[in-house]
C-alpha cells in the first residue's frame, strides 16, 4: 500500500465531511425498548467536487484517482476549507498527556471547532476546553503520547477512495467534473 501525498490542484468547489460514528442498537420486537452501543472505530469521511475544470485541471486529479487503484492505496487528505485554527496560534504544539478523549497540550490558544491533526494523522476536532486541557472527537484510536507533536495548520488524515471506481464526467464541450469519496483508512 502506498500513501500518496495530496498534489496541487485546485481546491474543490464543495467538500463534504462527516464524522461515522460506530454503533449499534438494538430495538426489542416486542417491547420496542432500545439499547444502543457504541463501539471503536468512528472515522471520518469526506465528499469531494470540483466543475468547470479545464483538461489541464483535471489532468493531476484524475492521475491521482488512478494511482490510488480503487481502495488499495491511500492519500494524505487535507480538510478543506478548514486549514487554520480559528484564533491566533503560533509556534509548535506537543501533547503533555492524554486519555481516551482528552489531550492536555502546550498551548491553551486552540479554540472549540478547531481540527488539529496527531503524529499518526489522527485528525480531532476540538470540542470542549478548560484551560490547556481539550476535548476531542472521535476518542483517540491510538493514544498519543507526551512529546507528540500536534499540527493545527493544513490538518489531514489518511484516507482511502471509498468505492472501487472514480468516474470523471467531460461535457461536448471540453468541460469538466470530478467527484469522489473518501473514508478515513484505520
């Protein structure tokens, strides 16, 4: 499996992303009393679309999609749009300790709603605060240790393509459209 790092192309005109929660229920058929689980694994997944691209656009898109040869290989995927915190954060961010949906970092400038990214490409999006001390989600699938490095600009997680073929439409015309999905490779 090769990870592909993600090539400068234009940036798309929509992406999608949303976070898959891995859990059950269980609804009984003659009480229609319910238990719900929730088990590891939550990862996200993104949808992506680009139009009105010339042949020169589409070109390295379209190379990309075909190196990546289905599901088998992966690429490095930034969120786009999301590429800076909120707020004013400078210098370099390391994990002091963690647990299971908590990361205790060197800096309390991150702010909620921002996505910061772990050594293993875990990317988390802040959710809670008190002082340096942060709230994540998803929970750690691998938990970080002290020293980690964090990184809050250009965040991006492995994904992989999450069907076997990329379809790329071209108009009469000469026109353009690209779009694909991506789920996070755990």
């Amino acid at each position: 499996m090769t990870t592909f790092a993600w090539p400068s192309v234009k940036t798309p005109q929509s992406a999608l992303w949303e976070l898959r929660s891995n859990t059950q229920i269980f609804t009984s058929p003659l009480s229609q009393q319910s238990q719900t689980v929730e088990l590891a694994g939550a990862k996200w997944y993104c949808s992506v679309a680009w139009n009105n691209l010339s042949r020169a656009e589409v070109a390295p898109i379209q190379a990309l999609f075909y190196k990546m040869r289905g599901m088998a290989n992966t690429v490095y995927l930034p969120r786009f749009g999301e590429t800076a915190p909120i707020g004013t954060v400078t210098g370099s961010i390391t994990v002091s300790s963690s647990t299971g949906s908590t990361a205790t970092l060197s800096s309390s400038s991150l702010s909620i709603g921002d996505f910061i990214q772990f050594a293993n490409y875990e990317v988390k999006m802040i959710v809670g605060k008190a002082s340096s001390v942060y709230t994540i989600e998803p929970p750690f699938r691998t938990q970080p240790t002290a020293s980690t490095s964090v990184t809050y600009n250009n965040p991006s997680a492995i994904m992989r393509l999450d069907g076997t073929s990329v379809a790329i439409n071209k108009s009469l015309e000469g026109v353009y459209s690209v779009s694909a999905g991506f789920l996070e490779a755990i």
